[in-house]
C-alpha cells in the first residue's frame, strides 16, 4: 500500500497544484479529497498555465485517474466548463480516467446567492468568502438538507430532492435576507442538463479506491485550502467549511485512515493569506510589496492581491502536530533572493507578537538550480533551520511556476 496526502500548512495558495502535478507520474490515482471551487489550483506546463478550481490537479498527467471524492462541493457548470478546458489542452482523453463520487454534495444556485448576501451584509465582520456558495452546501450537507451527485443525475429523484429542499430557502432569501426567491424552473432545468451531462463520471468511487488500494495501486490525496483555515484547526471563524487536515482525506474520499502512509506539508519560504483574520508576520510595506509583486501573490479564484509577510514557524509547527506531517515541500525559495535579511518568525511573545531570527540573503539566480548542494550557502543555512526547528525533511524545493522547476530531495512515494 503506497499512498500520500498533499495538504496546505499555511493559509492555503501554496502551489499544492504544482506538488500533486509533480508527483502525479508516481501514482495510480489523484483525488481531490475537501472543498469546491473556491480553491485555485494553478499549473504551468511548457509556458501554458492551467488554473483549476475543482478538478484535480493531476487531471493534466496521462496514465492516472482522477477522483472527486465524496468530501467535494460540485458546482455542475463549474466542473463542466473545467472539463472542455482541459480536453481542449489535449489532456482527458479516456473520459473513464475521471469520476465523480456519488456522494459529493452539489452546490445549487441558492448557495451562492445566501454567500454572496451574507458577505454584503456583514459590514466590517466580513468573512472573506470567495462567494462560491462553499459553505451555505456545507451547512446543507451537515444539516441533512443537501443534493448529492447521484440524486442530480436521477430525474424523478432531483425533483423530489428540489421541491422538497427549494421551499425552505426561498423562505430564508425572501425573509431573513430581503431578496427576490428562485422559481422551481429556474434552477431544475439547467441542473438536470448538467446532472445529463455529467452522470456517465459518477460512480461509487469509494469503492473503486478501496479495490485499488487491494490490488496494489498508489493514490496521491490533494487537498484544497491550507490547515491554518480548517474549520476545527484554522483561525476560526476566518476559516473555510471544510476539513483540510490530512484526516479529511480518509473521510471525504473514503479509505480508512490507516491507508494513509505519507503527509506532506506545503509552504511557501514565506507566508501569504487571503481574505480577513489574523496574520501575525504580515508586511505592510515595500518587503510585503516585493513578495507580492515578485512572487505574483494574486488569488487564482478571486484575484485578490494576498497578504504577505515573514515565514511563520509556529504555524508549520501546528500543521506538523495535526496533519502528522512526514515531510514538507518548500516552495517559493526563489522569490527570496536579492533581500538583503529574511525574517523566520520563531515563536510569539507574551503580548502574542512574532519573534524573528533573522538570516542574511543571497543575490545568485536559483530558478534553474537542481540540486540542494548547489543553492548558495545562505539559502542552505535558511533551509536547514527551517528542517531542524520543525524536525522535518524537506523532500521537495521549488524554485519557479514551471513543471521543471524543482528539486526533488526524496519522493514521499520511495520511503517505505
């Protein structure tokens, strides 16, 4: 059984897409395990950027399925336009390497507009939601109120779902959040032709991973977001919906968790966050603007400019304990160099203020290094203490957007 669970450490953006891209020619299987489309994923191939919001990454890799697992919030048009995308790059072309689990929730239209109303009238205590509708389906699914996949993709079963569910809604549109209501046509007719169009990628892919996991295969798990926004570990409540811990990988695709064998943790060389809550390393000035700028720090889905500042090891402390990372993948080293000091939160004082240890910086171009012994000794010091304060290997580098562009220190794949 070999298996490995990519995850965010920090606040989410930091380039799960290209790790799980990377390491996609090692597995069998990818699943996009948590979240919806308001994950932004971006891969860059040969020049051409790809940016996915729900498919999984490894989709642009031949000789692997892609899993949706049952963890998944589905927009129908969002996976649909996702879909002719990456056909229309050559990529997908056995449309039986991509299935959709028959229990992922469904975000509906009446998700998006509760979002998107809730956010406008939250006045200064706005959330930072991406307007996606996440977590109006999330709390559907909780609340036993939800539209999976495999009730859309049966007629008589969506109505029923629909006409059952629809009622509730309008009444909270109409009542609580002074908007006009849907009409039952509005939202049944273009769904049921998604649900059409859809059906032939729905299985029970729980199954299907299980049976794979006994017959020997690999399956990489990707996950959305980053642990410092998870619902039950993040900075609540300017956290996402979902579980983006390691742990949500066994319950949102449906493998038990002792199948999972490897975690590794994703962080940029510094930190970045999106949307409102605490940020203790931010940089409000001209150094926050140059990793910004050169480090190209705007949101995949929103485009927002992200919040930038110092590497937190405090935070990648707590994503080791609660992920149970077995490794880390580093990403961004390059857009460190030229600054003269770099910064490395170490902990946070009595008044809950970072504390930095500072290093010096390096001028060399690191972008077409590949290999550690041939980073200038600055970067290696830099490395090395970010190893030896979180007791972790790091068995990936990335040193620019391209495919090409990493170091492969050890593959989570090999360690047995």
């Amino acid at each position: 059984m070999s298996t490995t669970v990519i995850v965010g450490a920090q606040w989410g953006d930091e380039g799960k897409g290209k790790i799980v891209d990377l390491l996609t020619p090692s597995a069998d299987f990818v699943v996009r395990y948590q979240g919806g489309a308001n994950a932004g994923h971006t891969i860059v191939v040969n020049g051409c950027k790809t940016v996915l919001h729900l498919l999984p990454s490894g989709i642009l890799r031949e000789n692997v399925t892609s899993v949706i697992g049952n963890g998944v919030v589905i927009d129908p048009e969002v996976c649909l336009s996702e879909l002719e995308l990456v056909k229309s790059k050559g990529y997908l072309k056995d449309s039986s390497r991509f299935v959709i689990s028959a229990y992922a929730h469904v975000v509906m239209p009446y998700h998006k507009l509760i979002d998107k109303l809730r956010e406008e009238g939250a006045g200064d205590n706005k959330i930072g939601t991406t307007i996606r509708g996440i977590g109006p389906c999330y709390e559907d699914k909780v609340a036993r109120l939800g539209i999976r996949m495999c009730d859309l993709v049966d007629e008589k079963i969506f109505r029923e779902r629909l006409l059952a569910v629809l009622p509730q809604k309008n009444l909270y549109i109409e009542r609580v959040l002074d908007h006009k209501p849907f009409a039952f046509d509005e939202i049944f007719a273009p769904y049921l032709k998604s649900g059409r169009e859809l059906k032939k990628y729905v299985s029970d892919s729980a199954k299907l991973l299980n049976n794979a996991l006994e017959s020997g295969k690999k399956i990489l798990f990707e996950g959305a977001q980053g642990t410092a926004l998870d619902v039950d570990h993040g900075t609540y409540p300017f956290v996402t919906s979902s579980t983006t811990v390691a742990s949500g990988a066994a319950s949102g695709s449906g493998v038990g968790p002792n199948a999972i064998r490897q975690v590794v943790g994703v962080a940029k060389a510094y930190t970045t966050r999106v949307g409102s809550g605490p940020f203790p390393t931010e940089l409000n000035d001209e150094t926050g603007e140059l990793l910004r700028k050169k480090g190209v720090e705007f949101g995949a889905t929103t485009g927002r400019p992200r919040r930038c500042g110092w590497l937190d090891l405090e935070v990648l402390k707590r994503s080791k304990m609660v992920n149970g990372l077995t490794g880390l993948a580093l990403m961004k080293l390059d857009v460190l160099t030229g600054l003269k000091k770099i910064k490395v939160a170490v902990e946070y004082n009595n008044a809950g203020a970072p504390v930095y240890k500072e290093f010096d910086g390096w001028k060399e171009d690191i972008s077409k290094i590949d290999s550690v012994e041939k980073l200038p000794n600055n970067a290696v010091k830099y490395l090395k203490f970010i190893e030896s304060s979180l007791n972790l290997p790091v068995m990936i580098l990335s040193l620019g957007p391209e495919r090409g562009s990493s170091v492969m220190i050890k593959n989570p794949f090999s360690v047995k």
